[in-house]
C-alpha cells in the first residue's frame, strides 16, 4: 500500500496536466458546447491510466456516459462504482473572471477554471488512484466501475434511464459520490445524504400586452397577484405553510442527532463568507445545522414582471412569472409536494396561477451504520489526518437514483474545498487537496477490496 501512496504522491504533475487538458475542453451540458469532444477526451485520459472505458448513449440529444471499469484478478468479487459528471456550470459573467474560464492556470496551491473543482477535479483524482494501483500491481483490489455522466448540471434529467437501462452493467456494493466537501479547516466531510429538489414556475397573466401603469386603478397587475400568492407558501421563519407538505418527513434517528452534534459547524465563518447578520429564523448551532441536513426550503430562484431596467418607467406588466425550487428531505415524494402545491393554490383561490413543473426528484441518505461509511471515515483520517461525519448535504444530486435503482450505499468524499467558488467565477480546486484524496481514494479502494 505504502507503494502505491508513494506512485499517487509522485504524479502531482500528471494529476495536473490531465486536469488542466479537462479544463481547457469546455462541456457547458446547458448550452449543448463541447460535451461530445469533452466524453472523448475523458476517455482518453481512462485509457492512459488503463482504464477501460466506452462511451454510452439512450438517444439522441442525451449526452453520453462514458462508462469505465476494471476487473479485478485477485478479487472479482466486489465493486465500488465511482460516479462522476465530465459536464460544468456555464462562465459566465466573463468578467469577472481573473483569467480565462477554461484556461486552468495554476497559481500557487490552486488550479483555477469552470470545473476545476466542480467536477473535472474531483473525477482526476479518482481515475488517479485507480491508475497507482494499476501502475504498482497492475490489479485492482476489487472491480472499479466509472459511471460519468454529461447532464448533472442541467438536473441528470437522464441518469435515472441510464441506471435503467444498465442496471447490470452497473451493478456495484457501494457508490463513491461525484464530490465531497472540504471544511475551512481541511477536514473532509464525509457525506452520507443529499436533499431532494422540486423546481416549478408559477406565472400569472393579466391583460394580454403591458399597459401605462396609470391604468393600474381598472387593470389588475399580476405581479402583485403572484407576490400575494407565494406570500402564501411560506411563513417569514422558513417553515412552509403547504397542507400536509411535512407529512412523510422522516425524523433524524438517535444515531443522526448525534452525529450532526459532533459536526462542526462554524457559523461566524459561514456567515462572514456570504457577508450577512444572521440566518432564517434566526437559527443558532444545532438548529442551524439541522436545517442544513434536513429542513426541507421553499426559495425564490427569480422573479421575472414589468420593468427592472435603469431609470425609471411606468409600466403596468402583463405578465409575472416566478421560479421557486423546494429542497426536499427523505420520504418526500415529488410527485405527492406538486399536487399539494396546486391543492394548496387552489385552495387559496388562486386558481388563475399556471404551473409549469421542470424538475421533482427524491432525497436519499446512507445508514451511518453501514459497514461502508466506517471504511471510507479510516480513509479520510488517514489521509486528511481527521474527517467529519455528515447525515446529509443541504444540496441536491441524483443520489436517490443510485440507492433505488443499484441498491448500493453512496457516499461523498472529496477534494472540494468548501468556498472553492463553484458554479461562480474564479472556481478553482486546491493542488493540495486534490493529493490527499487520490490517496483516501486509494484507501478507500484498498479498504474496499478486504471484507
Ligand atoms: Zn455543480
């Protein structure tokens, strides 16, 4: 084992160059740019690792997955599935950049560009890892299997079909998740769940044209419409006012509450990186963090209605439209929260409000006393020297997917330090975070194999 850290540790510069090549590909999946060069491109840097890898597709229009695996000579009779997305956020604004988004210019410790951290880091490191092993034994101590896919930061509208479709060719015991978060004060957190997501727009349209806002004494203005209606939804302490909208949540176990209380959490950082007073509701310490493992949100992402340019102008809009995502928690189902929404407009008589539904999808958590998490907390400590225990991220990936469909626990661990900017400008993945964890990985993998 001490020879194959040795291998990982030594390649710093190959880690590098291979990720800055990835980088330096953009694949905006919502934009449709460069995501069949960048899966090309992935399966290049597989198979000089020594990867076997194919590139797979369910239709047209649907990016591929590049899909890899190894076979273990000496113990065949396991896999860890790694799954990884080769797509990024779009760049923009562009100027607020320092550098060229997809230029990968090291400066220092960091490594800057859309997808550095987010998640051409995070996947490096992982085919880093497998590559020691290959390169040192030439053998895998249990099967490897990479599932990455090209949608993930359009919502994985597809990865659910594709899990589908090759629920056996993706068979695994357990799932190491696309990203893992590092703490401000380096120690990786070791996350055991992600919330769900149910993304709708309510729109509501008045006079058929905008009208001179003089007109507001006969015309009845939508914007204030929707303003009155989403008011509705949610009380000023955060907690959602939708009829049964809490009736399937799942409360923490004895085993959660501990673990959220040994999680550090360190407010005043928190808050002095987004620069605000205080949080909704006013939360302190535990309350604080159970919200961010497990409070269930009702957020406006945008409100879109009359005119919002520089200066001034009376205009009475026609139309307004809004666009609110709820994080969901374990066991809510999308499907049952939309149709209390409409109930619940409806109910209100607001029954004028059209309802667009983009995107519902379920929460999932890993039992902390699966055998799993205490082989991927060794590595981390190992690795990082200690690590931390999170029940759940307060984020959303298709985590739920891979529990249902492969029937295998999933976990994140990785290298993306916490206020590494990603989905904004200047994102970068830090160099020396990115070392230790091809080593956890390398743990992870060699823990993995042993029973
Ligand atoms: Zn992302």
């Amino acid at each position: 084992m001490q020879k194959i850290l040795r291998y990982a540790d030594s390649h710093t510069g190959e880690l590098i160059s291979d990720l800055q090549l990835l980088i330096r590909q953009p694949s905006v999946s919502a934009k449709n740019e460069g995501i069949e060069k960048c899966a090309k491109l992935v399966q290049k840097i597989l198979k000089k690792s020594g990867i076997k890898s194919e590139v797979i597709r369910i239709g047209k229009n649907i990016a591929p997955v590049v899909y890899g695996e190894v076979k273990s000579k000496s113990n065949p009779y396991k896999t860890l599935l790694f799954y990884n997305h080769y797509d990024v956020q779009p760049a923009e604004p562009y100027d607020l950049w320092d550098d060229p988004p997809f230029s990968g210019r090291v400066r220092g410790n960091k490594i800057f560009g859309r997808g550095s951290a987010d998640d051409k880091g995070e996947l490096i490191t992982r085919i880093k890892a497998v590559e020691s092993f290959l390169k040192i034994n030439g053998d895998v101590p249990c099967n490897i299997k990479f599932v990455i896919e090209g949608e993930e930061e359009t919502g994985s509208a597809h990865i659910d079909q594709y899990l589908k479709k090759f629920k056996n060719k993706f068979s695994c015991d357990g799932v190491i998740w696309e990203f893992g978060y590092v703490d401000s004060k380096n120690r990786p957190v070791v996350g055991l769940g992600m919330k769900g997501l149910l993304f709708v727009e309510l729109s509501v349209r008045e006079a058929k044209r905008d009208a001179h806002s003089s007109l507001a004494v006969l015309i009845k203005n939508p914007a204030w419409r929707l303003i009155q209606a989403i008011n509705t939804l949610r009380d000023s302490q955060g907690k959602i006012l939708i009829k049964d909208w809490y009736k399937e949540v799942k409360p923490f176990t004895k085993t959660d509450l501990k673990l959220l209380q040994s999680e550090p959490f360190d407010a005043n950082a928190f808050r002095k990186e987004f620069g605000i007073k205080d949080f909704v509701g006013n939360k302190k310490g535990l309350e604080a963090k159970k919200a961010l493992a497990g409070a269930p949100t009702c957020n406006i992402a945008g409100f879109v209605s009359g005119y919002a340019g520089e200066g001034a102008k009376t205009v009475l809009p026609g139309h307004a439209l809004v666009k609110i995502d709820f994080r969901l928690v374990p066991e809510m189902d999308p499907k049952k929260q939309v149709a209390r929404l409409k109930k619940h407009l409806k109910s209100k008589g607001f029954d004028d409000i059209q309802i667009k539904v983009f995107h519902g999808e379920a929460a999932a958590r890993t039992n902390p006393s699966d055998p799993f998490v205490a082989k991927v907390k060794q590595s981390a400590d190992e690795s990082f020297g200690r690590s931390i225990v999170n029940v759940s991220n307060a984020g959303t990936g298709p985590m739920h997917s891979f529990v249902k469909i492969l029937n295998a626990p999933c976990i994140s661990i990785g290298s993306t330090y916490i206020f590494s900017r990603i989905h904004s400008p200047n994102e970068f993945a830090r160099i020396d975070l990115l070392k230790k964890t091809t080593k956890c990985m390398c743990l992870i993998i060699d823990k993995f194999g042993r029973n």
